[in-house]
C-alpha cells in the first residue's frame, strides 16, 4: 500500500499542469507565457506542450503578487493558471518585469479610477489609478488633489496597466 501511495505521488508530479489538481476539480497548469488577450492566456509548460486557457472577466489576476490587469501580464511571464476544465479561469499569476513607460501632460480630467492627460502633442491618454498609485512632488508624497485639472505630471506606469507613481511637476 504504501508503495502504491508513494508510485502516485511521484506520477503526480510528474505530470506537467496537472500536479495543481485540487477539490472542486480545480487544476493549476504552469508555464512561460506565449500571447494573452481578452479571452485566453495561452502557456508553454516544462515539458514543451502549449495550452491555451480560457480568462473571463471573473478571472482574478496577479502579478509579482499584486492585484494587476490581465493586460499586464506580457508574453515571456511566467504564470500558473488554476482553472477548472474549459471554464474560464478562476485565477491567474504571473512574474515578471512589465515593461514600464511614463506619460508626461496636461492633468483634463481625475476620477478615483482613472487619471486623463493631454500630451504635448495634443492627443488625450486614459491611465486607470488602483490603491497601489502613489501621488508624489519633489519626490515626497502628496494628496492625490495634488494633480487636479490642469496640473502638469509625469504618469509612469505598466504597458496596459494602472498608474504605479503620478509625479506633480507643475501645479495647477
């Protein structure tokens, strides 16, 4: 018997994607992200095999840890998926560096969600803002009234993803 116990075990995880399984018949597959969009997140495991799974917009997901969009999450990540079968997936977390950039402008419009700028070269660009945003001037940080209408800041945030700092350059 406890040969037996000990052969499953070992199966167990050996099999790629599968050694997650859970109640509830919850699975968790792993692996290098190769492409994301609105309705999946496809893998390449340890073992060479390509999966593609399901996300919908219950889908909660994390990455490095912290609440995130599933447009952060960039090819190249690497990520475990739990899921159950070909239903959407209940959870995804991934690692890695996002690619970051910095939007310089015009403060237009401040929402408790969203930071709205006007570029210098006039276009206008929506930044969604989470509890992680941090709102600073001269490197200290500020109340988030600080970037009001007509404020000139620099947004440096994620490819995709919510603001992670708001620099006031300029008052309004």
């Amino acid at each position: 018997m406890r040969t037996l116990l000990v052969a499953s075990a070992a199966l167990g995880l050996a099999l790629p994607g599968v050694a997650g399984a859970a109640p509830g018949g919850l699975t968790t597959d792993r692996g290098v992200v190769q492409s994301v969009s609105g309705t999946e997140i496809v893998l390449r495991e340890l073992d060479g095999s390509v999966v593609s799974l399901a996300v919908g917009p219950a889908t909660r997901v994390q990455l490095n840890g912290r609440p995130a969009l599933l447009a952060s999450v960039q090819p190249g990540f690497v990520a475990s998926v739990v899921h159950n079968g070909s239903r959407p997936a209940v959870v995804v977390r991934a690692f890695g560096r996002a690619a970051s950039v910095t939007d310089r402008g015009a403060v237009t419009a401040l929402t408790p969600t969203t930071i709205t700028l006007r570029t210098q070269d006039g276009t206008q660009v929506t930044i969604p803002l989470d509890s992680a945003t941090r709102f600073r001037r001269f490197g200290r940080p500020v109340h988030t009234g600080a970037a009001r209408p007509g404020a000139f800041v620099a947004v440096t945030h994620p490819v995709g993803g919510a603001a992670r700092v708001v620099s006031v350059l300029k008052r309004a």
